[in-house]
C-alpha cells in the first residue's frame, strides 16, 4: 500500500466482489475505486446491454484473462456495495464484457484499489 493505494491480491477461487468489501470495510473506506486488474477469472455472471438494446445476463464457467476491471465499492445507507465493470478475453479473442455480479479469481488475480479521501472532495 502506497497513500491511497493498494493492490489486492486475490487467490484461486476467492470471491471477488466479497474481498474487494472486505478490504474497503477493513481499511474504513467510505469510496473506493477499482482502478484495473491482471489476471483470470471463473465462474462468473456479467449483465450487459445488447446490440438490439436487450439487457443479457450470461454466466461464465470458463476462466477468461481480464483486459480491464473499474468500477466502486462505497457505502450507501450503511452498506457496501460493488459495482464493478469487466472486459475480458474468451478463447479465440474474443470480448466479453458487463457488469459484475459474482465471479472468483482463477489462480491469481491482482485488483488495483484507491481509496478516495472523502475528507478533500470540493462539491460544486
């Protein structure tokens, strides 16, 4: 951990939304932002808009290598809740992408992680 911050590393089979909320309420973060990720994931479910404007929602047995991984973990009336986008590649190349509703790590899987210091947020 640098400042604000930190580099999750995350074993076979951990969860990863759950350890991303587990680092966020150990460090007593109110906002976090999930800034990428390298590695693979497994059994995962993404929710995605469509082509013809249809939301998808698919599950993913396979492990995939993950392109790019954003989004937040931040408390809202009390609870943490993540909302994490992922890009990943499937055999063959071919993207996939959507939101993260469950997923584990597939060997390892690094998330870059900042914390934001609500303490110096300027409203306007």
């Amino acid at each position: 951990m640098a400042g604000n911050a930190f580099v999750l590393k995350l074993g076979d089979g951990a969860d990863i939304l759950e350890e991303l909320k587990k680092l966020v309420h150990e460090q007593r973060m109110a906002l976090a932002f999930v800034e990428n990720a390298s590695g693979r994931l497994k059994d995962f479910h993404l929710v995605s808009m469509a082509p013809n404007g249809r939301i998808e929602s698919n599950f993913f047995k396979d492990a995939c290598e993950v392109s790019a991984m954003h989004g937040k973990v931040q408390r809202i009336r009390g609870e943490l809740v993540a909302n994490v986008r992922v890009l990943a590649s499937r055999t063959g190349f071919t993207g996939i992408s959507g939101q993260l509703t469950k997923g584990k790590a597939d060997g390892e899987l690094i998330v870059e992680v900042r914390k934001v210091d609500m303490s110096r947020m300027i409203e306007a």
